[in-house]
C-alpha cells in the first residue's frame, strides 16, 4: 500500500487507538527479513511495516503482536496494561533493556511502533583505529564487532574491557530470565538481536516481535547460524508441524545465551574449533559442527575441537562460571533438559563480579579478572601478579533454618581499594535484580599499606568484630581469620576475613 506524504516526505500513521504518529518517507529505508523501517522526525520511534502482505494480513500475526505490546510487556506496568506483577519501577529497569514494542497501527496498512535504539548502540564517526577505510558512523553495535576479528579494526575506546563487558552479560541474562518467567521466549537470539555498549556495559534486546509463546504463537524463524540449537538444526528436515521437529523455545534460547555470554566473556565461539567433521562438502561440515556432532571447544573428556592457542579459559572465569559453561556445552550440549537456566546464569554472574580484580598492569588488555584463588593471584590475560599482601577475600555466610549457630555461605567478596559494597553484600536474601530500589553504598574498602579495612558510608548499626557500633565515616579493621556480623540487623550476613 502507498504511504501518504503530507509534505516534506512526511507520512501520518493512525494506531489502534486512533491517535497519530508522523513518519519520514525515505527512498531506500532500512530492510530486515521481515520488515522494513521508517522515523518519526525527532528519530524516537522507528515505525515498521512488512516486507509481506500475508504477513501484515496475518491474524496469528496481528494477535502475536497485540499480546506482546499489551499482556506479555515487561516495560509497562501490570497497571498500564503491561505484564502481569509488573510495577512501574521494574517497567522502567526493564524498558533500558529491551527495545519493546509499544503500539500497533492500522492505516495505512498495518504494522508496529517501536522506541530507536539509544544512541550509545550506534558506532561514532571516530569508531574505528586511525588509517582503517571502514566507515562505521550510524551502524548498529552488533556483538560480532567486539567478539570477532573484526575487533581489530575497532578504536580501543569502543571495546570496554572484562568489567564492562561481564557488567552486560549480566544484564542480557536477568532480560532473558524475566522473558522467560512471563513464558516468553525469543526465538532468534543472536548477536544480531542483543545490541552491546562495551564501553558503558550495557545491551538491549531488540527484534521482539518475533517472540514465541508455548501452544500459543509458534516461531516465525528458526534462528542465526551459530545460535540454532543443535536439536533444531538437526529436525530442520522434518515438516513444521511433525511432533519429531524442534522448534525454537526457551530451551533453545538457553543454548543461545550462553553462547553470546561465552562470546562477550572470551571473544570466541564455543563451537568454533579445529575439528573437521566432514570432507564431503563445507555444508556438511558446518552442519555437523553446529548440529549433532557439535563439541564444545573446552569439553574436558573429548579435546578433538580444542584449538593449540586457548591462553585464557572457563577456569579463569572461576568456578561459578565454568561449572555452568561445563553444563551448558557438555551436558546440555544435546540435552536441552540439562541447560542451565537464565536465573541461574544471572546469579553465577553475580557471583563472580564480586570476584573482580583489577589488574596492576596499565597496558592490560582485560583491565580486570576474576581472583577466585588466593593462592594464585595472577591475571590471565598478561601473567601480571600480586604481593600477598594486596590479596584479600570476605566470605559472605547466612544462618541456616532451623539450624541454631550453623552458617550457610552463600558469597564470596575479593577484594580492593575503594572497592564498593552495597545492602546485598551485608543482608540476606537480598539481590541486585530489577526490584533492588536502594543501590547507594553502603560501605566500601580502603587498603592502606598492608592494612584492609572496611569503612561505613551509610550501613545503619554497622558492628564492629568486638560487636560495637561504628557510625558512619568510621572504620573497622579487617584482620585474617576474623568471623563477626556486618550489622545488628536480624537478616545481617557473617562476615569472615580470608587473607590471601
């Protein structure tokens, strides 16, 4: 259907609800393999319709999207009409994100509203290394920048370092997680669909229109090559409606985010080895290596795919992460019941940021790494040690049920100067998740010489190890070997001091 310029290329969009949006018709606009992509004229809003007309004519479509601006929307409130327990605070965490969709036109043909990209997903004018003839100004962020060879080419500036780009992954995973708790999930997750900001640690999830939701709306694509879970490359052959065919689900999503993760956290792909599985054809060789013989790089038990030159990996992002990746690629590698839930991979996340270390190397490439052994403080990614005297752990334990004097530890803290704590490292049951509403400090390190110690910013009865009160501004010092409360609150963590 034609669109209507008013004047100057401006066309007018009427939505459902009989409100209307102005758009600039451009001669060429942006093409995906769905839709195609118009502006409003402040570029707030990208206004899209389909490449198809059985696709915009089509009622399994109009009803898929009428759920997912309305029902199953996370950045609106349960009250706005949005997901069912939603709040308006946890709308607005959700909606930096994803990049959701937010109305659905009618005339003059049908088709969706969605918010643009905040600018830090688009690369600048000075994106990439002096004297490289690549011009990257106005081009999305994809994840394949920075994971990639083509990093190279990239101005240091843009590629964040490990802090940065472990800070996003746990973003991408808490999207994930609360996706799939509304029974939600993606189907296309890729490095296409995650936009990623290493140098602010952020991503957003984009291209949502396309969600499934189980016995409800099926897939409308099968994925990217690289993140098809193998069961489903492997049923492709079968007809979509054959019970013996997978199709893209939440299970298939949980092998997909791990992939991205393992990209954004070791900049390579999990499958991509040296392995030759056929000589027959390259596609045959491509589809056995991404379908049913596919062998994680790092399988302990099989090393056939293990490339000669992995200096850094998954035990050198310490045990939380690599216990998971282990489950992800070996045990879940053909069995999507064994894959490791988003949560799970949030609160592994977690954990291991507070393992962060930064490195005393000024021309680290990583800048930080995870010191999860005492006893070998040494960065993986330039050899750079540290004096034990700059090594310090708190083990963050809480009391167990119905278990009088016995403790539970359920964290681990490394430590470093300035280092900031905040209310879930000192209180149980307490998480930096999308309902966490006070994020200021509460405490933070000061390492002075050979002497740690552990000053109160704003943590109210805050005690001492001989249990006295310290106010705010004072210090208690933290000597090996010393188990005390952080505070007299009944839900306070025990803190033990664990000197390298």
């Amino acid at each position: 259907m034609a669109h209507k310029k008013k004047n100057n290329n401006i066309a007018k969009a009427i939505l459902m609800d009989d409100t209307e949006l102005e758009y600039v018709i451009t001669d060429n606009p942006p093409r995906g393999g769905m839709k195609y992509t118009y502006f409003t004229p402040d570029k707030k809003y990208a206004v899209q319709f389909f490449n198809k007309a059985e696709d915009a004519e089509s009622a399994q479509m109009q009803a898929r999207l009428e759920n997912i601006v309305g029902l199953y929307n996370p950045t609106i409130s349960q009250d706005e009409g949005g997901a069912m327990g939603n709040t308006s605070e946890t709308a607005a965490y959700f909606s930096r994100l994803f990049c959701w969709p937010v109305a659905l036109i009618k005339e003059p043909e049908f088709g969706v509203v969605c918010p643009t990209y905040p600018q830090n997903f688009f690369f600048g004018k000075d994106a990439v290394k002096p004297g490289v003839n690549l011009d990257m100004d106005g081009k999305d962020k994809k994840s394949k920048w920075f994971t990639s060879r083509s990093s190279r080419w990239l101005a240091e500036k843009e590629k964040g370092n490990f802090q940065t780009m472990l800070r996003l992954s746990i973003s991408l995973a808490r999207a994930i997680r609360r996706m799939h708790a509304a029974g939600l999930s993606h189907s296309d997750l890729s490095s296409n669909n995650v936009l990623i900001d290493p140098k602010t640690g952020s991503c957003v999830v984009i291209d949502i229109d396309s969600l499934v939701v189980p016995g409800v709306f099926p897939p409308e694509v099968a994925g990217t090559k690289g993140y098809i879970a193998p069961e489903v490359l492997e049923t492709m052959e079968f007809d979509f409606d054959d019970p013996k065919r997978k199709l893209p689900c939440a299970a298939t999503d949980l092998f997909a985010l791990p992939v991205l993760l393992y990209e954004y956290l070791l900049h390579r792909h999990p499958l991509d080895g040296p392995k030759v599985y056929s000589t027959v054809s390259t596609e045959e060789d491509e589809y056995l290596q991404y379908g049913p013989k596919a062998t994680f790089i790092e399988n302990p038990q099989d090393t056939s795919n293990r490339p000669d030159d992995l200096e850094v990996t998954i035990h050198d992002l310490g045990p939380y992460l690599e216990k998971l990746f282990l489950q992800a690629f070996v045990d879940g590698l053909h069995d999507p019941d064994k894959r490791p839930t988003a949560s799970q991979w949030e609160r592994a996340l977690g954990k291991t940021w507070d393992l962060l270390q930064p490195c005393k190397n000024p021309h680290c490439r990583a800048q930080w790494f995870v010191l999860y052994d005492l006893h070998n403080p040494v960065c993986p990614y330039c050899g750079q040690g540290l004096d034990s005297r700059d090594v310090m752990h708190l083990r963050l334990k809480k009391p167990m049920r119905g278990r009088k004097g016995q403790w539970q530890q359920v964290g681990e803290i490394n430590l470093y100067d300035r280092m900031p704590l905040f209310n879930w490292h000192f209180i149980a049951n307490v998480y930096p998740d999308e309902k966490m509403q006070n994020r200021s400090m509460q405490a933070y390190i000061s390492h002075q010489g050979s002497e740690w110690y552990l000053v109160n910013n704003a943590l109210a009865g805050m005690l001492s190890p001989k249990g006295n009160l310290v106010p705010v501004g004072q210090a208690v010092w933290l000597k090996d070997g010393e188990i005390f409360p952080s505070s007299n609150n009944p839900e306070a963590l025990l803190l033990e001091v664990v000197r390298g």
